[in-house]
C-alpha cells in the first residue's frame, strides 16, 4: 500500500532531520515575515505622506514653482516598487530570495534551492574586518552573502599596525583595515593546529584601466551602489532587454572571476555583496574527488572524505576575505552538509568549480 498524504508530514519529521530543520526555518520566516510587515507598512505610509507634503508645497498657491514639478516625483509603478519598497526583515534573509540573486543559483529547481535553504545556518553578523576566512584555514564552510560586503586582504596587511595609512597612499584593503584597531581573527597567518601555513598566499595584481579586471571591478562596484540605494531590482522585477544585460554582466563577471582563480590571483577592487556565493569549492571537494576517482565512483560519506584531508594545502585557503567597512550578514554553508548535496547534484557541482566566488 502507498503512504498516505496525511501521514507523510508526521513521517518526514520523525525520519528526517533535515526536514525538522526546514519546518522550523520556515516557522522562524514566516514570524519575521508577520513582523516586518507592519513595520513595512508604517514606512511606506510615512514616505508617501513625506512625498505628498512635497508635492502640495509645489503646487500650493503660494508656490513659485507651479508646473516646475521635480522629475524624482513624477510617479511610474516601477519607480515606486523599486525606491518605495522597504523589504521587511524575512525578506532580507529569506534563503530563496537571496539566491534568486545570484545568476548561477537562481538556475536551480525548486527542490534544489529548498535543500539548499535547510542547509544554510544563519544569518551570522560579522564585525567590520571580521576574518570570513583565513590563509592556511581549512576549506570548511561555504558563505552566502544576505547584505553588507566582502573584500580581500593580504596577510601583511592584516597583521601591520593600521597607521602605516597616514603615511602615504592607502589601497582599498587599506582603508578597510584602518576601520579598527585590531582585526578580529587574531589567527589569520597560521595554519592548521598552530603550525605555520603552507599554503601559498594569492597574488594582488595591478589592474590598468582598460582591463578585464578593472571593468570586473566596476560592475561589483556599481551593483553595490545600486543595491545601497535601493536601485537594484529583483531579477523578477526586470524588463526582458535589462534582464538580458544583467545576465550578460553576470556572465562576464563569472569568468572573469574563474580566470583569477586559475592564476590563484585577486585585485583589491573586488567587493562582494548580497547573493554573492563565497565557496572555495575546488578545494573543498578535493579529498571527494580523489575518493571517487580511487574508488571508480560510488556514494561516500563526509566522513570519507574528510579523511582524505592531509593538511597538504590542497584543501586550505590561499586567500584572506573578511567583512568590509560595514561588516556583512552571511548564511553559511557547512562543508559536512553541502558535499553530500553536491555529490547528489554534480551539475551545481560543476557550476561552482574552478572558482571562489559566483555572483
């Protein structure tokens, strides 16, 4: 006999962990949700009354301004859906809609992006110059930016005292670091149980003007500054020419972002933020990958893999990423929980390879 319908919910949660975990990440939502929605209402009501005392002051009697109405006031719908809307805060860190930003991940069917949301763990806040992840540190955790940004920094950088800035010019890893006294992860040029790391460090390129990587640059930058100013609409939201000129962005960005990677190199204008998918995944798939090709293939646990780790290097970090000026909200990603999932869908497998950041 087949199971029925209204037995199935009590047996997935009686033989499912992972399905408790997103019955509960669903309850959580939809409380956060409930909340955010008076408090985006109020704000809403609160713009829209600011907005019409304006717009009386300009066509009042008294005014000198009849018929000079500002153009930033002369509505269209997607004017008012993209600067009056305030996202309530279950919005904010609502896994599926912070996927729906990223080009890559957007691309996964449903049941793919629902496995992947009872995975995440979070959101974690993270200080300004917070360690997201340190040269010689084990590639543990995959990160999933919710909001604020990400940069890189070099080891000396970190470790130097931050008023080296005063005494000339200051790169943007810099200026980031001069934001506090200390940085926070006071482990950042060790390695694994305190040994020094043997790990290689990335290199920080010069980028001329008229490169590849200076016009990478600029787009991550734009993106933030829209974002920043609520001018970044939901990929949903989008006209079909915008659609496909972001996607065209999107997919310039990501192979630029490969080629850095294979040159095991970054540039200091490279800023990340919401929807931005920081995974060494190469790296943390390595011990998988050397499991199943000695095996001829086959179903394997994390507990297999994890004993293919030698501390070698092959599976550290060869960057240092910490939170920028403002710090950052993640959702992270533990290695334990996403190789299983990668291993049962090698196409996102695919997708993530040969890069550490997808966007």
């Amino acid at each position: 006999q087949g199971v029925k319908m209204q037995d199935l919910d009590s047996i997935l949660k009686n033989g499912s962990s992972l399905y408790r975990k997103y019955i509960t990440t669903q309850e959580k939502n939809s409380i956060d949700s409930d909340s955010g929605t008076a408090i985006q209402n109020l704000q809403q009501h609160q713009q829209q009354q600011g907005i019409d005392d304006i717009y009386d002051s300009y066509i009042s009697p008294q005014s000198d301004l009849i018929g000079n109405l500002p153009t930033s006031l002369k509505w269209n719908s997607r004017w008012q859906n993209r600067n009056l809307r305030a996202r309530s805060f279950g919005s904010e860190n609502n896994v599926l809609d912070i996927l729906n930003y990223n080009s890559s991940l957007r691309k996964l069917s449903a049941s793919q992006k629902r496995h992947l949301e009872a995975l995440a763990e979070g959101p974690t806040k993270l200080q300004p110059s917070e360690s997201v992840w340190s040269l010689g540190a084990p590639v543990d955790k995959a990160f999933l930016i919710v909001s604020g940004t990400v940069i890189h920094m070099r080891s000396d950088e970190m470790t130097k005292s931050c008023r080296r800035g005063s005494t000339g010019s200051m790169s943007t890893a810099m200026y980031h670091e001069k934001q506090q006294d200390t940085i926070h992860d006071t482990g950042l040029l060790a390695g694994i149980g305190g040994e020094p790391s043997r790990q290689c460090q990335d290199k920080l390129l010069r980028v001329s003007p008229d490169s590849e990587y200076a016009r990478l640059e600029n787009i991550l930058q734009l993106r933030i500054e829209e974002i920043d100013n609520n001018m970044y609409e939901h990929p949903s939201e989008l006209p079909p020419k915008e659609s496909r000129k972001r996607s065209s962005r999107d997919r310039f960005a990501n192979k630029v972002l490969g080629r850095l990677y294979s040159r095991r190199s970054w540039t200091s204008g490279l800023v990340f933020s919401r929807g931005h998918f920081l995974s060494d995944t190469t790296r943390m798939v390595g011990g998988m990958l050397q499991v199943c090709e000695s095996a001829g293939g086959g179903q394997h646990t994390s507990d297999s893999w994890d004993g293919e780790q030698t501390g070698d290097g092959q599976n550290q970090h060869s960057s240092n990423v910490i939170a920028g000026s403002q710090g950052c909200v993640v959702m992270i990603f533990p290695r334990a929980s996403l190789l299983p999932f990668l291993d049962t869908n090698p196409g996102v497998l695919l997708s993530l390879l040969g890069t550490q950041v997808t966007v």
